[in-house]
C-alpha cells in the first residue's frame, strides 16, 4: 500500500479509502 505517499498527495479521506 503506497498510504504514505497519498496521505501526502491527497486528501486524507482517500487516504482513508485506500487504507479500507
């Protein structure tokens, strides 16, 4: 999972998403 890197590219609710 790249989480770290769209944590900072984008917003964290995708952040969220992506984790789920």
């Amino acid at each position: 999972m790249d989480s770290g890197k769209d944590c900072a590219a984008i917003p964290r609710v995708t952040w969220f998403v992506d984790q789920d």
